[in-house]
C-alpha cells in the first residue's frame, strides 16, 4: 500500500508542476500577443494609479509548500525531488 500512495502522491505533484508551466507558458504567450496588438493599436490614454502586480497569491504558495513538505515527511518525496518542487513553487 505504501508504495501506491507514493506512486499516487507523485504523480499529484508532478501534474501540479506540469499545470504550473502550462499557466505560465500561456500566460508569457497571451503577454507577447497582447503587446503585438498593442503596437497595432491606437495610443491609450494616460494610465492612473499602477495596480499590484498579478501573481500566485502567497497564500496559495505557503499552502503548496505546506503540503510539498508533509509528503516529504512521509517519505513520498525525496530530498532532491523535494527541492526540484520547491523550487517550481517559487518560481511561479
């Protein structure tokens, strides 16, 4: 049974992490089809107050991180395979 919850668990993080990349990968090519219609575009007006930057709300980080290091509690995750997620988390 440990080893189906390992399988399990591991296969729940790496599609995390391919989700991860998939987002950031449309949301990089939305950014460059969204400045080539700019160039097209007719100027704006001028832009008021900046807004914060759009991101993965720290909330939702912490609560990845949390959950990343329960599974290598467990022993689901390794100490290198821990480290790779981790760094997908903040990267994002």
């Amino acid at each position: 049974m440990p080893g189906l919850l390992r399988g399990v668990a591991r296969t729940a993080v790496i599609a995390g992490t391919a989700t991860s990349v998939s987002n950031r990968v449309s949301r990089r090519q939305a950014g460059r089809w969204g400045a080539q219609e700019a160039a097209y575009a007719e100027p704006a007006p001028a832009p008021g107050p900046a807004a914060p930057p759009a991101g993965t709300d720290t909330a939702t980080k912490l609560a990845q991180l949390r959950e990343l290091g329960e599974l290598r509690k467990t022993g689901v995750l390794d100490d290198a395979e821990f480290e790779l997620q981790k760094a997908a988390i903040l990267n994002s």
